[in-house]
C-alpha cells in the first residue's frame, strides 16, 4: 500500500482506533499527512491533533476522504454510523470493520453499496507497541494484489491472518479480548512477588518480561507450549510443584471457560 497516495481514516478512536493509529505510525506504514480521523468530543479530537499530529472531520467528511477506512466506534453503534456515512463512503474504498458480531452479511445490508469492499478484522490493543494480533476475514471482492496492501497495513503493528468468518468468535475470545486476561495475570504474578518482599514496580517489570519472553518462545520455536512447560518443569523441583498448585485451582479451566463465555457474548450480539 503506497502510504503516498492511500489516503487512511478512522470513524471512532477509542482505545483500539488509536492502538491501531499509533502502532501504523510507529511502524512508518503511513504518513500522518495521509492519515484523518473522527471523533465524538471535541477533548478527543484535540488529543488526537496534538498526539499524532493528524487532521480530524465529521464522520461523513472522512469517509468521504478515506481510500482505506477503518470503523471503530462501539458496537452499539455500529447501524446508526453505518447509515450515517454509507452515502459518503468514497466509491473503491476499503472499509475495515472492527466489531464482534457483525458479520460481512450483516455489514453488506447496512452499507448497500456494491462497490466498496468490506473487510472484517478482530485486532487487539497490544497493536500500539507494534505486537498486536489481528484475524482479517475479507468480503472476496479485493483483487489478490489490493488484499496484500491490506494485509501489510495490518502488520504494520502486529501480525495478521486471514481467518474463515466461522472463526471468528474464536479469534474474539482467543486474541482480541485475550489482553485483558494476560493483563490480570501479570497483574496477579506480581501480586504475589510483592507478598513475597519485592517491590511492587519490579515485581511488574519481573512478571510481564516473562510473559514476554514466553510468548515468543512460542512463536519463534514453534514448540507446543506443553513441551516448553515440561522444559522448565525438573523432576520434584520448584516448577512443577507451582504447575501442581495452577493444576489443582483450575487454570487451565478457567481460562477455555472465559474463552466460551467471550464467543457466547459475540453470538448474542448477532442475535
């Protein structure tokens, strides 16, 4: 995608509209003379001028502008801006939608325009430091070529992967809500280390490294995380008497049960 001459908005810019913002930035993926956003309170918009250093308009007047539009408001209100901007949206455009629970279908009668092309995506907020995970689900009206721009865009601050739209609960439950669940235990593993003595602010830096530093175990040796536990677990040693402890509370339960719980709430948002 020619950051030169793809011009790039955002309806909404939230928590995950500006995750995704600065991490494109960050990456160099696009100039910010290029890039214009929306928002509902003037205290926002003022942010996003001074933060980023970009131009903000009406809903309408960025649709208008944008070759690449990015739709991150709030779920709920997902129909009324659809319908407010559909007449607005430039003709070619790409419009990435970023909402649990609105299908293409879905999306495609809200639009009802047969000449722009729809992409769905669940990304997540860690996007913002350049290490987001975003599932790309697109229409199939996006030449081979154009797809690819859309898919580098994406990776701009993370990594991204097409996914089938029946996947994509899942990918809600497993990446774009996942933070949060992260978030909690790093919060709780430093809980502990600052009931063991150790300072709060190191017991954080200590606890999220190490999740860090698990995570691209994972990805970049592309072992089961089972054989990387089992690698740290010696026999009647400190480890496995702490996995003993995470086994018998019901870790592993407790979080595919969070997982049901997030993909249940993206199907009642369909209904």
């Amino acid at each position: 995608m020619n950051k030169n001459t793809k011009k790039i908005g955002w309806i909404g810019c939230g928590n995950m509209g500006r995750a995704m913002l600065g991490g494109i930035l960050a990456a160099g993926a696009a100039a910010k003379e290029d890039l214009c956003a929306s928002a509902r309170s003037e205290a926002t918009r003022a942010m996003l001028a001074e933060t980023y250093g970009i131009a903000t308009a009406s809903n309408t007047d960025v649709a208008a502008a944008s070759d690449v539009l990015f739709l991150t408001v709030k779920p709920q209100f997902y129909e009324e801006v659809i319908k407010e901007v559909r007449g607005s949206v430039k003709g070619g455009a790409v419009v990435i939608t970023v909402a649990p629970g609105f299908s293409l279908e879905r999306l495609s009668k809200l639009f009802r325009r047969e000449d722009i092309h729809l992409v769905r995506t669940m990304p997540n907020t860690p996007a913002l430091v350049g290490e987001g995970m975003t599932g790309v689900c697109p229409d199939g009206t996006l030449p081979e070529e154009e797809m690819a721009d859309v898919l580098r865009l994406l990776e701009s601050f993370g990594r991204a992967e097409l996914v089938t739209e029946p996947m994509m609960d899942a990918v809600t439950a497993v990446s774009g809500s996942s933070p949060a669940y992260i978030f909690m235990a790093i919060e709780a593993m430093a809980d502990g280390a600052v009931a063991l003595g150790m300072p709060r602010d190191k017991a954080i830096r200590f606890a999220a490294q190490s999740v860090l530093g698990s995570a691209r175990m994972v990805l970049e040796t592309g072992q089961h995380p089972g054989q990387l536990k089992d690698m740290v677990c010696s026999p009647g040693g400190t480890t496995i008497e702490a996995v003993r402890v995470l086994e018998e509370c019901g870790l592993r339960s407790a979080l595919i049960e969070a997982e049901e719980a997030c993909a249940e709430k993206c199907r009642e948002m369909r209904s």
